[in-house]
C-alpha cells in the first residue's frame, strides 16, 4: 500500500476494473442496496414496523405539549377553544344559527370532523420533508412516517370526539341507537385520510412549495365543506349539479354522515354511504401506490 | 494500471485473518465499493450574487433560469475499495472530503451517481439519534429508538437493562432527554444503536463525546462486534480512537482515496500532510 498516491488514486478513480469488482461481488453473493421492494413485500415490512409507527405516533404527542404548562390537556382545549372561536363567529355574529336549529351541535360537528381531514393532510405533506434526517440514517418503509402521522391525528380525535358528544349532549340532543355508528364513519375517515396522508406525503417530499400553498387550500377546502352552512339549504336555487359536486366532496360527506348520526337521528341515506366508502377505497388505493412508487427516492438528492 | 487494484483485493483479506484465524466467515468480502461516484443536491440560499428577496426571486422565474439555489455537490469521486469480515475501517480526512457521504452510500441512503455499492446483508448506519425527541425521557427514547431500529417488543425489554447500563445514566433515564449533558446523549445514543447486532455497522462521529471510560466500553463492543466477524466502519476526527479501533485506514482528500492500507502508515501521513 505504499505505491505513489497518484498512481493510488488514478487506479481507483478511472474505474479501468470494475468488472473484477463486480464479479467479486457475485461470485460472494453480495447485492446492490437501492431497490424498491415489491408491494406485498413492501406491505410485510410495514406490518413489521407497527410497533415503531405506534410508538412514533404517541411520542411526538406527548413531545408536542410537553413545554406548556398545562400539558396534555391542550389536547382537549384545542378542539373545545376552535369550537368556541367558530360559534362565535359564525354562530353570534354573522347570525346563521337562525335557519339551523341546535346550530352550535352542527357547528361543532362540522369542525372537529374537518379538522381532522384537514390536520391528516397539513402533517401528512410535511410527514417527509421534515423527517429528512431519520429517512436518511435508519431503513424503514418510508411510509411509516405518513402513516404515523395520520396515527397521531387519530390519537387527538379521540379527545376531539370526547369534547363532540359531551357539547352535542349539552345542547340537549338525545342518546341515541345511532351513535353506535360513529367507530363506522370514522374508520372510513381514518381509511381516507391515511390514503390522502400518503399522497400529500410525496407531494410535500418533492414540491417544496406545498407548505405555503397548503394553508390556502385547506381553507378554501373548509369554506367549500358545509361546515358553517347547510349544502342543500345554500344550493336549493341553484342547478342540481352544483349540489351534486358540493356533496360528493369527502370532506361533506363524512360531515353530512357525522350529523345524522349525532344530530338528526336518521340512519344516512344509500348515497352518503356510497360516498363516503368510495373516497375511503379510492383514496387508500391511489394514495398508497402514489407514496409507493417513490419509495427508493424519499430523502435523496 | 491494473496492478494497484489487484493488490488491493489481495493484500486486504489477509489482515484479517491473521487477526481473527478462528472464525471461518473471516475474510470473505461484506462491502465492495466500485467506483463510486456520489453527487447531491443543496438546497437553500447559496449565491453571493443571490440577493435573496422577492424580486430577485421572480426575476429568476421570468429569466427562465433554474434554482440558482440548487447547487450540485461532487461529494465522492471513485472510490472502490472492499471490506471484509472482522474488519474495522477507519475512515479519516479533513472536513468536507465526503466521509458521510461514503457512509451513506454504503448504507443504501444515497443513489450512486455512477459505479456501484455491493453489500452483504443490511449495513446500517449508527444513526439513531435522528429518531429520539429530545423532550421525552431517556426511558421513551430507548423503546422509540428500538422500535425504529426494527426491533421487535420481546427484543426491546430484553435488551433495556443492558441499555441503560451500558449508557451509564442512571436515574437520569426518568427524564427528559433535553436535561442531559452532552455527553450523557451521546452515551445514551451510542448504547441504543449499538444494542442491535448488526452485520455491517457505520459510525459517525459517535466515539467524539463521552468520558474515558465510556471510550474504552464503546471500544470493547465495537472490538466485540469485530469478533462476532461483523464489519465496522469508523469516521472520526479522533485519531487516536481509529488507531486503537481499526485495523485499516482509508484517507479520503476532495472525494478520492488519498491513501489506503495500516493505520500507522496512513496516519503518520496524514499528520505530515
């Protein structure tokens, strides 16, 4: 090893033996790293990874409050005071509450349920890009960190529907069979959102510009949601397409499910179901192999 | 010209099987370089000509020209070299000579530009640090740090005591991460990284901080690992620990092998230079 450097150097550098190199490598057997791994193998690690995805989830919870001092219970005065805020908004001062009865319970429904979606997609789009430095040290299927991310949103629902049924009950709403139905809508939320999780996750990974324009779309999302009003009250004189359109948006229909169940008592009409289970299916499918496909790229270049 | 190579992949199966005669799997190659070529991206704000603010920012769209802030970085220039079962290879230059970056590619973690990584098994890098929060007590950090590693949870309450021994924090592993010393984090991380048995480990930097004596703990498990007929790779600026720990040094100048071979000789070289 103690030839001229130059000579060293030139040898390693002008690449004059890579077929030795590489036909040592094969006659050891070794392999080349970089490969994405097929679905169902893909899908396997994942499932290998779930205890790393839970306890990531839960972590970056109890890590996101740990500096106020009220601590966890952020994670119920959060939905309690946005609830607030929009019923005082919408609610006293632009007045709709007159042409919707128990509007704070419908209010209130509407919010929690969108901010969910909503949440899923503002995290899920920085789920990559602001886990750079974990996607490059360690080997995991990337898609961890979307589906953490979703997982954690989760985690703070729970406290969100907690603070729902205790208010839609304040405002004299009954108990009802109904509400047995509440796991079944939000597991096809969930569904939804993992899938949109995923997409927004490549979406965020590779435009960086995504960030400053998320905010913009989630809220123009939020307006076009039914939240604070009723669709077929809003749309009743305009062209049945419209209100068509308006409904099919997931983040309608899962509200629109939500309501009848808490509010109105009605089992959900044939269409919402429909609705709401092809954007849980669509979303999954699409979202996942979108993420999928870039598998080998996360982090890189 | 083809003479230095053959002599490379000659002369390094040799060293170590004087040093480990008795493991069969020593000497056969884990990783085999060839020709690497690593080039990445930056981004962020670079130009001096850059002056950073919306106007310049629009003009740039208009003119039609690309990112300026997007610069192309020729970190590794073709580097080949193999290692074999049991080694222990340093890896030594200045900063910026694109150490890590070579760590990474051989972790899988960057695409080649050109050449190629061939590799036995999983290298992984000793990286964990990247998946702790340094909110949560050292006691959540281990089970997260386990957990992204792969581990399963019957391997992580096996491997807990050991954990927090081999870190020698003590109580402190009730609380929260950010309380600690430096030197207690780098403790803590090198004893969650190092709990999993790896078949080729990579090493930044992790031997820098710590006390003398956890120097000569985190020495005896990386000389353990060696036994155990892994391959370690070791990146420091540290001398004196990559001439106790390693029986190769590799010398990367600007991207290129400088020189290659004993780690006295290299780095009684290094030192001149």
């Amino acid at each position: 090893m103690s030839q001229p450097e130059s000579a060293l150097a030139e040898a390693q550098g002008g690449g004059r033996a890579p077929e030795s190199l590489a036909a040592l490598a094969e006659r050891h057997g070794l392999r080349r790293a970089i490969a994405r791994p097929s679905m169902p193998a893909y899908l396997r690690q994942l499932w290998d990874r779930r205890h790393f995805i839970l306890t990531y989830a839960t972590s970056r919870n109890v890590s996101k409050y740990s500096e106020s001092m009220l601590g966890q219970l952020w994670q119920v005065l959060t939905p309690l005071l946005n609830a607030a805020v929009y019923w005082l908004m919408f609610g006293v001062i632009l007045g709709q509450s007159k042409q919707i009865d128990n509007y704070p319970a419908f209010l209130i429904t509407g919010v929690m349920v969108f901010t969910f979606t909503q949440r899923t997609v503002i995290s899920g789009a920085k789920s990559i890009s602001s886990n750079l430095s974990l996607i490059r040290a360690l080997h995991f299927p990337r898609a961890a960190l979307p589906l953490a991310y979703t997982i954690q949103e989760l985690q703070q629902l729970g406290y969100s529907m907690a603070v729902l049924v205790l208010l839609v009950l304040v405002t004299g709403e009954p108990v009802s069979w109904l509400w047995l139905l509440i796991p079944v809508v939000l597991l096809m939320q969930l569904v939804f959102n993992i899938g949109t999780g995923m997409f927004m996750a490549r979406l965020g990974a590779f435009m960086r510009d995504m960030n400053q324009l998320l905010p913009f779309i989630t809220r123009t999302w939020l307006y076009a949601s039914g939240v604070f009003y009723a669709i077929d009250d809003r749309t009743k004189d305009l062209p049945d397409i419209l209100r068509w359109v308006l409904e099919f948006n997931p983040a309608a229909a899962y509200i629109e499910f939500m309501r009848d169940l808490l509010i109105y008592q009605r089992f959900p009409e044939r269409w919402a179901w429909v609705t709401c289970l092809f954007w849980a299916v669509f979303a999954l499918i699409v979202g996942f192999w979108y993420f999928w496909r870039a598998e080998e790229r996360y982090g890189r270049g | 010209m083809a003479e230095p190579t053959k002599e490379l992949s000659q002369v390094a199966p040799q060293i170590p099987q004087t040093q480990n005669p008795q493991n069969p799997k020593a000497g056969s190659p884990t990783v085999i370089v060839d020709g690497l070529h690593i080039i990445y991206k930056v981004y962020g704000s670079s130009g001096d000509s850059e002056k950073g603010n919306a106007a310049s920012a629009l003009m740039r769209i208009l003119r039609r020209q690309g990112r300026p802030q997007m610069k192309e970085v020729h970190a590794v220039k073709g580097v080949s070299f193999v290692a074999h079962h049991g080694d222990a290879i340093g890896i030594i230059g200045r900063n910026g000579s694109g150490k890590s970056t070579l760590l990474r590619a051989i972790a899988g973690l960057l695409p080649p530009h050109k050449g190629a990584v061939y590799t036995n098994g999983q290298p992984s890098l000793l990286g964990v640090n990247a998946a702790l929060m340094k909110e949560l007590t050292g006691e959540r950090n281990i089970i997260l740090g386990c957990y992204a590693m792969g581990m399963t949870p019957g391997e992580v309450r096996e491997k807990y005591d050991e954990i927090v021994d081999f870190s020698g924090i003590g109580d402190f592993v009730q609380f929260p991460m950010s309380t600690y010393s430096s030197g207690m984090g780098a403790r803590l991380r090198f004893a969650i990284s190092s709990a999993k048995t790896h078949d080729v480990l990579l090493i930044d930097e992790a031997l820098a901080t710590g006390d003398r004596d956890f120097k000569r703990k985190s020495q005896q498990r990386i000389k353990q690992m060696r036994d155990a007929a892994g391959t370690v790779f070791l990146v420091a600026h540290n001398l004196d620990v990559i001439e106790e720990t390693c029986n190769r040094v590799i010398w990367l100048h600007k991207g290129k092998i400088r020189m290659e071979g004993d780690p006295q000789e290299v780095l009684e070289a290094y030192n001149k230079a």
